[in-house]
C-alpha cells in the first residue's frame, strides 16, 4: 500500500517538472523556429522593438563572467576546503563552517546592491571605465559560488580513506606535498564536479548581476567593459516584454536550461567515471 | 526424530549466477546445527532464504523448498513478516539499530502492538537470556552504539529472543569477536538450544566442534557431507570434509 | 641539486603552500565579516519594534517592514508545505522503491537540471499558470507554488543523497524482525536519514526567502498586510530590491536586509537543534 | 509520523480546495514600476477616504500591466507611455504628466543640451565630454531597458528615428539610474523627473529648465503619459479610485510627488 502513497507523490512531482520544461519549450521553440536557429544564437544584435533576436552577445556575456567568476572563485574556494580538512584547527572549523552556511544563505540582491556599492566604484576609480563590468559581475559571482565549490570539495577530500595521506606522509612526504600529490589528484573528480557545479550556479543567477554588470548588448571588448548575460536579459526585460520579445526571452531560457543540463550530465560523467 | 527444517532440492539463483546447486538437508528441532563451510560456498544465501530476507535482493531466484513444520515457506499464503518472526537472525557483523539499547529490544514486539507493561517484561527478560541485563540494566536509554562489540551481538541476539522465535539463524556471529565475548556468546547458544533450534555458520572448525550436535559440509554450493557431530567430525566420510576440518584448507 | 638543498626547496615550497592557503581561508572570512557587518551595521540602527510591527508607508520610506516579514513567512511556509512532502515522498519513492534503471536516471538527471534553472524563469511560468491560467492572482498562494516548484528539485536531491547514506544492514535488521517495507521506512530510514533531509529543507527555506525574480511576478508587490491565501504580499527581498533599486530608502533598504539575514541565520540555528533534539531521544 | 502524513494531505487539499476564484476583494492595479510608487502615494491617501476600498499596487512594467488588464488580472493597468495601436482598443486616461529629466553627476560642468546634442550622445556619435565643453573623458550613457515606458518616450522624443548605442549601459528602474548617476562623474542617464533629488541634477533643454512649471507650459518638451488603462470603461471601485486620481485632491498630491496634471482629466 505504501508503495503507491509515494508511487503518486512521485508521479506529481515529475509532471511538475515535466511541466516547467514543456511550458518552457512551448513558449521559447516558436520564435526559434521563426527567426532560425542559427540567427537567434549567433545574432549579433538583440532589439526586440526592430524585432532582431540575437543573442550572441549576451552568451559570450555569460560565458565570460561565469568563466571569470570560476577562475576567481574556484581556487580560493579549493584553498578553503583545503584549509577546512587539513590545515584548520577544530575551533576555526567550528566557526568556518556556519558562515559558509550564512555565506550561501545571503539573499543575492544583497550581493548584487553590495556589489554595486563597493566593488564597482573601485573598478571605475582604479581601472578605469563605469565600474558596471565583466570584471565586477565576476567577483560578485566568485563569492556567490565559494559555498558551493567549498563544501563539495570538502566532502570529496573527507572522503578519501585516511591511509591515503598516511601513506604518502610515510613515504617522507611532507604535508604540502602529501596535499598536492595524493589527496587533490585522489579527490579530483569531487573537485572537477564541485567546479562545474559551481560554474552552473553562476550561470543562473540573475539578480545579483543585474545591478553590477551595465547589461550592454554589445560585444564586450575588455573585462571592464559593462555585458549583458542569458538571465540578465531574461531578468532585465521581462516586466516590459510581451508577444514575441516574451517569446524570445523564454528561448532565452531555453538556451540557459541546455547549458545546464550539459553542464549537469559532464558533472555526473565526471563524478560516476571514479 | 520430527524436521523442524526440511530442504529438500533447493536451488538459489542471484540473476544468472548459480549460489546454491540443489540441496537435501533435514535440521532436527531444537539442538544447535552448524553450516560449516569456506566463504562463497553459499552458506549465508541458505540461512537467509530460511527466513525470506534473501527476497530483498533483487534478481534473486529459488528453485525446490524449504518446509517449516511441514508448511512450505515460500507458499503465497504465508505471511513473510510473521515466518521472520518465528525464524530470527542475527548477523555476521554486529549491527544494532540507531537507537538505545531499550528501543533496539522493544523493535519487535512493538510491531505487534503489545502493551508497553507487556514490552518492558519481554525487554527485560531477552536481555537476561542473552545474559546482557547486568551489563545494561541502569542505562537502557543510553545508544546502542555506546556498547562493546561483544555485547552489541548480545543485544542482537536479545533483540531476536523478544519476538520469542522458534529458530534461530547466526550467520558467523563471533567474528571479529574477542574470546571472552565469543564463549560468553556460545554459553548463552548451548542454554538456548533445549528451547530453540538454532542454525550457525561458526566462523571456524573448533566453534563447531565446541557447541553443535549436528553439522553439514557445504563447499561452492553442495552439500557435501553431513552427520552428527560426533561422526563428522571424528571421522569425517568425503576427503574434502576431512581436508576442512584438519585446517588443509581455508 | 643536493639532497638537503631539495629539502629545503621542499620546505619553502610548503611554507608557501600553507601562507597561500591561510592567507585564501582569511580572505573569504574577510570578505564575509566585511559584507554581514556592512549590512547589520548600516541596517541595525533602523531596526525598532516599530519597524517590526508597522506595516511600510508612504512608498516604503517610512514605517515598519510587518506586512513583508509575514508575507515572506506565508509564502516560504505555503512553498515548503508543499514541496517538501512531495519532494521526500519522490526522495523514498526513487531511493527505496526502484532498482537504478534509465528511468530512475532520467528523473534524477531532469531534477538536477531544474535545479540549476535560474528562478526568473520559474516567475515567468508561475505568473502565466499560477497568477494567469489557474486565476489565484497576485498571492501569497501563486507566489508560494511558483516557489514549491523552484526548491522541489533540491530537496528530491537532498532527500535522496540523506536516505541513500543510511546503511543497508539497518533495512535487513528492520525486516528480520519482522517489520514491512513501510515500517522500515519510516521507524528506522526516516529517522536517520532526517538530518540530511532537514539541511535540504534548510536550503530550500533559505533560498525561498532569499527569491526576488520568482517572487515579484507571482506574489505581486503590495505592502498591505496579507488577509488571505489569495492577498498579494511583498516579501523582504522583494522589498529589499524595491526600495535600494529604486533608490526609495537606503536605511530602510539595509534595515530590511539586515532582518533577512538574521532570518535566515536563525533559522538554520533552529533547525539543525531541532534536528538535534529529535535525533537524540531517537537515540 | 503515522499521523503526520494524513495531516499534511488535509493540508493540501484545503489548499487545493480554497482554489475556487475568489472574487477580487481588492482593486488590482498592475503595470509600470516607474507610476507604481505615486499609484501607492495616491492609494494611501485613498484608504483614509475610502477605507471599504483596497487598493493593490502591483509592478511588474507597462506590458505585464496592459497584458494583466487584457487577461482581467489586474482591474486597472499603468503604463508610462502611450498604447501601441494593438493595445489602443483598450479604455485608458492620462492622469498626469512626468517630466523626463537628463541627469548628470552634480560635479559635471556642462549644464545645458540641445535636442541634437543627446542624440549625438545617445547614438554614440559623441563619446567624450570635451566636445560639450565638459572634462577629457570618456562618456557612460545610461538607458533603461526595452520595452520600457521612460526608454520608449526618450526615444520617441529625442532619437527620432535613430537607434540608442548597444554600448550603453542598462538599468532595469529609475532608481538604479539615478544611483548610477550620483556614483559616477562621467556619466549621463534619464529619469522621471519626480525622482530627481540632491544626488543629481537635471540639466536644462535648449536652454529651458526641466521643471513642472515649462512642462505645463510646454516649454520643457521631455514629458511623457501616465496612463491609467481598465478592460473596457471603469465601473465600480476602479471608477471610483480613477476617478480619485483625476479629483482636484489627488491632482494635489501627484503634483506633490513632482508630477504634471494630465491634459485631459
């Protein structure tokens, strides 16, 4: 009998999600149709009033900020872990470990106004430009992922049977090197999954950019130049859009859930490949 | 002589892989019965299909029977959690429950929805059988974790006697056991056996010898030989018995 | 190179190491401590019991945050209510249920996905079907579905990952004595798995009172107090986003973002001794 | 827990049950963010006359207003700026004029542009303030989003035609404009002109200040509609609170909030 209680719970919720995706496609597949596959992501000029729906710009927008975020965030984040597992004493873990949780926990508009008030005039000051930039939405982003890339890291670190470092120790390694040549190549797949999962973070988040990243259609030419990324546009535009500029924005959308999902299956190709 | 258990042509299947090639074995009532056997040779499989938790492993496949009192277990009428009351196992590693020492007692017979009155007497009288009461008595609520090795199997073997079974499976129970806890272990089987029959598969020769009137021989699957304890192991009839129990091989 | 010459190369290289490593973990301490004291510090001072039981006037620039505390409490309690028993019940049904098979797969690969969607997409769907097509209006109902529908894949994730870490022999003991398939679950896999599902729920809870782009589309943005399941509401963040976007009120703006984090700290303090206490007597 | 599970079931069907249309116990106003705060300014003073009314200011921008109206969501929409001919079948009145004030850093020398001027800056055709008689720098230009009311009066009434640069930086609200503009000496954005405060300042047009004053009289020619639109003409509470809007009182206190009477009231 209560097979079938759950057998229900199960069945609602996976039409639930077969729902978001269906109502997605449905409402993005037809103005990829009607402006071309190819023109809608290579277009290189997105103006829903002249009706030209391209999106080109914003995915080099977000492929710049979520790789700049990544290349910040990424090896502060494994330092982190690795500090958590092996360098930390209990006292600091104790503390360490809850502000990571209120670190994740900090709503992302908050990031974003905190972005947009400390971190963009320092770049307008000292780098030059308006401040709104790639460079910006990277650093917010970086602090964004830290949880995520930390706590997966750590879990993979802590799970390597302990003769590992006591192994490598034995054989005269030091510390250091028992780190960089047993235990981080022995946890790399936890590493790799952490990072990609951090990177598909990135890639969604929308609030906290809008503020911080000027949101320009154009092709960016420096990190300090203001872009717009694949949520910024959904994000920005989607109170003021009807018809066929809604239509387009869920194509967005689209592209954003393919990106995901592709970033989600090499995660658990990487992860089940140990 | 009555057959608590009779096997008669028992095969198991785990998918395609052939555990158990068909066996005969008659298992008295009451006494202690050893399995004797190397790993791989399908004892674990044959006392687990004895109470049906062999039916959790997916892909899993019998042929032949297995007679309980006559009543063939794998029948569809029988009611599979009451034949697992009747036929308790504890296994080869200690494993309580993540609970205290009272809960993992009172698991059993609170399915039944017995009184709690009726519980604390069942909980207090298995733990006294399995001679773990005077260990425990003044901390019944502490975790069951918080025990020796030895005494959790205590407390498993308690947590079997409160559904008050009529057979009783170990699957290699001392293992990784000190030797006090082991005898300690033996001396409470030897008791039980007027009451119970109980099915061991000792975890070497000499746990044999010591507490079982009967024994069988199995090797990868085949019942090879077996006999009361004061034949089999005096003069053991295959040479493959003989080479086992003198320790030629593993 | 001579044996104590690499050595000592070794050595440095570690001190570096290390000095690398702390200096990383204090950074982002740093940066942590620097951002919730900025926000307690510039929203503290404007955190009264006033400003916790008026409701906002005069676009926000005065008066309390009341009415958005209870709309964020009503929309995060109605997104959980439902969420959660449908993504643990998914949770035991994939976990304790089915064998690993392409389906099993699939659902889980298509749950991860949509976990990563970003949540403007989810307040798109939700205003055409729940605030549209279903007819709940602008509400604390539309708002908390669209919700229930963006955390119900992390907690089927989390779910699963807690129940799958509770040991195998626990299920054998539970059967061996006699117990079903749904005595098993819920006397013995439940219990232990509740940590990992209650850090699930933690995180959803966290990130529902953290949503803005869900919410503003569904819930709408009024600041009257809600009467109903079907009254609009303005939850924190939305509030939070309005009144520093819109450059209303910065000291309101903090003081609301200041009571968010407390919100969420609190919270996750709460629960995990909650969690704690039930484990123990489980003991 | 065995009696958990049911009660949660309960739960959900109450839920689920008390789905049926409710009728609306509020008048829902919905659309552009750039009215919705004097839309919650005019329904405060609203509730101390007329308590038995609730008024629900909802934002959400022009489109989502007009899209709510059509789909009778919402009881009256705002927008920011005029219908397109495919939404003019719906009823709608001008209840008030907003200025559309161009904002600079309050340290920017240059004071004054022509009409010409903005949209040589908008078009990227001038990048540095040194040909507006201004620092060598390069200038950031500021616009609000697609589809947005204030964005498309700005283009109707200075870019004639032309398109504003990619480059330029977009914000999603005037607030967010104007934060931007108060941070950054070079930059140069447009907001209504109700919002403007100390932290910027409006420059004039052609040599006339943008104040309430020359919208009334025309002489300032950036303005643009707020627009109250309903599904066909408005009955009932709606009527009552538009017609509020348009009452000498809530004329007072639009104009308050730095706003214009509507032309036709």
């Amino acid at each position: 009998m209560s097979k079938y209680v759950f057998f229900i719970l199960a069945l609602s919720s996976i039409s639930a999600l077969a729902l978001i995706t269906i109502f997605i496609i449905s409402r993005g597949a037809p103005i990829i149709g009607e402006v071309g596959f190819f023109d809608f992501v290579f277009g290189m000029t997105w103006a829903p009033g002249r009706g030209e729906y391209g999106i080109f710009p914003m995915i080099v927008g977000s492929v710049t900020v979520t790789l700049g975020a990544a290349a910040l965030g990424v090896p502060i984040g494994i330092c982190c872990s690795i500090f958590m597992t092996e360098f930390a004493p209990a006292a600091l873990r104790n503390f360490f470990r809850p502000a990571i949780q209120l670190l994740a926990g900090i709503p992302s508009v908050v990031y974003g106004f905190w972005g947009l008030i400390f971190i963009v005039p320092l770049i307008r000051e000292y780098l030059g430009g308006p401040g709104l930039s790639i460079l910006a939405g990277a650093v917010i982003l970086a602090i964004m992922i830290l949880p995520t890339v930390i706590s997966i890291t750590e879990v993979s670190i802590l799970a390597l049977p302990p003769e590992y470092k006591a192994g490598a120790m034995a054989l005269g390694l030091n510390h250091w090197q028992a780190i960089k040549t047993v235990l981080l190549p022995a946890a790399k797949s936890g590493i790799v999954a952490a990072v990609i999962l951090g990177i598909g973070r990135a890639i969604g988040e929308t609030m906290a950019v809008i503020m911080v990243l000027g949101n320009a259609v154009a092709l960016p030419q420096s990190i300090l130049d203001p872009v717009r990324t694949l949520t910024t546009n959904i994000g920005i535009e989607m109170g003021y859009a009807s018809g066929t500029q809604s239509q387009a924005l869920f194509a967005t959308g689209i592209v954003l859930f393919a990106v995901i999902m592709l970033l989600n299956a090499a995660a658990q190709f990487i992860t089940r490949k140990k | 002589m009555d057959y608590k258990i009779k096997i008669e042509a028992f095969k198991f299947f785990y998918g395609r892989e052939q555990v158990i090639n068909g066996i005969d074995l008659n298992i008295p009532k009451n006494g202690i019965f050893s399995l004797l056997g190397p790993a791989k040779s399908g004892i674990t499989t044959m006392l687990r299909a004895v109470n049906r938790l062999s039916d959790i492993v997916p892909g899993a496949r019998m042929e032949g029977s297995i007679l309980l009192d006559g009543k063939n277990i794998n029948d569809a009428d029988v009611n599979v959690a009451e034949l697992r009351r009747r036929v308790g196992i504890v296994f080869d590693v200690p494993a309580p429950l993540p609970m205290s020492v009272y809960e993992n007692v009172a698991f059993g017979p609170k399915l039944l929805k017995k009184g709690k009155a009726e519980i604390r007497a069942l909980v207090e009288e298995s733990l006294q059988t399995a001679a773990l009461w005077d260990d425990v008595k003044d901390r019944l609520n502490t975790p069951a974790q918080s025990l020796s090795g030895g005494q959790q199997q205590r407390l498993c073997i308690a947590r079997v006697l409160a559904l008050k079974p009529e057979v009783i499976l170990l699957d290699r129970p001392c293992s990784g056991l000190d030797p006090i806890s082991t005898a300690k272990i033996e001396e409470s089987l030897i008791q039980l056996k007027e009451l119970y029959t109980i099915v061991i598969a000792p975890h070497n020769v000499q746990q044999a010898v010591r507490i079982s009137d009967r024994a069988a021989f199995m090797l990868s699957g085949d019942l090879i030989e077996e006999g009361a304890n004061t034949e089999i192991f005096s003069n053991p009839v295959h040479k493959r018995t003989s080479d086992y129990i003198t320790g030629r091989f593993g | 190179m001579g044996l104590n010459a690499k050595n000592k190369k070794a050595r440095s290289k570690e001190r570096a190491a290390k000095i690398l490593i702390w200096s990383a973990a204090v950074s982002v301490m740093a940066v942590l401590f620097f951002i919730v004291v900025y926000i307690l510090v510039k929203g503290l001072p404007v955190v009264s019991i006033g400003f916790l039981t008026e409701i906002p006037s005069n676009m926000g620039r005065s008066g309390g945050i009341s009415s958005t505390i209870v709309g964020t409490v009503l929309i995060t309690l109605v997104a959980v209510a439902i969420a959660a028993p449908f993504g643990i019940g998914t949770a035991f049904y994939l976990a304790e249920y089915t064998r690993e098979s392409i389906v099993t797969r699939i659902i889980r690969f298509c749950a991860e996905s949509l976990a990563g969607i970003p949540s403007i997409v989810y307040g798109l769907f939700g205003f055409i079907f729940f605030v549209i097509y279903l007819g709940f209006g602008y509400s604390v109902l539309s708002g908390g579905l669209t919700l229930a529908f963006m955390i119900l894949p992390t907690i089927i994730r989390t779910s699963e990952e807690a129940i799958k870490t509770v040991p195998n022999i626990y299920r054998e003991v539970s059967m061996s004595l006699g117990a079903s398939k749904w005595q098993t679950i819920y006397k013995v896999v439940f219990p232990s798995a509740l940590r990992g599902i209650a850090n699930g729920i933690v995180l959803s809870i966290g990130r529902s009172i953290a949503e803005t782009a869900a919410v503003i589309y569904t819930a709408g943005s009024v600041l009257r107090m809600p009467s109903s399941m079907f009254s609009s509401s303005r939850t924190m963040a939305v509030h939070f986003f309005i009144l520093a976007s819109e450059g209303i009120s910065m000291e309101n703006a903090f003081g609301t973002a200041a009571l968010l984090v407390i919100l969420i700290f609190f919270i996750n303090v709460v629960v995990n001794m909650l969690v704690n206490r039930f484990i123990a007597k489980g003991r | 827990m065995k009696k958990i599970l049911p009660l949660i079931f309960t739960a959900l069907a109450v839920i689920f049950a008390g789905c049926a249309k409710e009728h609306h116990e509020a008048v829902i106003v919905a659309g552009s963010t750039s009215v919705q705060p004097y839309a919650e300014v005019l329904a405060e003073a609203f509730a101390h006359i007329r308590p038995d009314i609730l008024v629900d200011i909802q934002g959400g921008g022009s489109s989502a207003g007009i899209m709510a109206v059509d789909t009778s969501v919402a009881d009256i929409g705002m927008s920011s700026r005029l219908l397109k001919d495919s939404e003019k079948w719906m009823w709608h009145v001008e209840f008030a004029r907003d200025g559309l004030a161009i904002i600079l850093h309050p340290d920017n020398p240059v004071e004054n542009f022509t009409i010409e001027q903005l949209r040589g800056i908008y078009a990227a055709e001038i990048t540095n303030w040194k040909d507006l008689g201004g620092k060598d720098a390069r200038i950031h230009v500021i616009t609000r989003e697609e589809g947005s009311g204030t964005r498309a009066a700005f283009e109707e009434l200075v870019m004639d035609g032309k398109f504003i640069t990619p480059r330029a930086i977009v914000q999603a609200s005037n607030g967010a404009v104007r934060q931007l503009v108060s941070n950054d000496k070079n930059s140069i954005g447009f907001i209504s002109l109700g919002l403007v405060d100390r932290t910027v300042k409006a420059a004039s047009l052609g040599g006339v200040a943008a104040s309430r004053e020359n919208i009334t009289d025309e002489s300032y020619s950036l303005y643009r509609p707020f627009l109250f639109i309903t599904n066909g003409a408005p009955e009932g509470d709606a009527k009552i609170f538009i017609d509020f809007a348009l009452s000498p009182e809530g004329q007072r206190i639009l104009s308050l909030e730095g706003l214009v009477e509507g032309m036709n009231p």
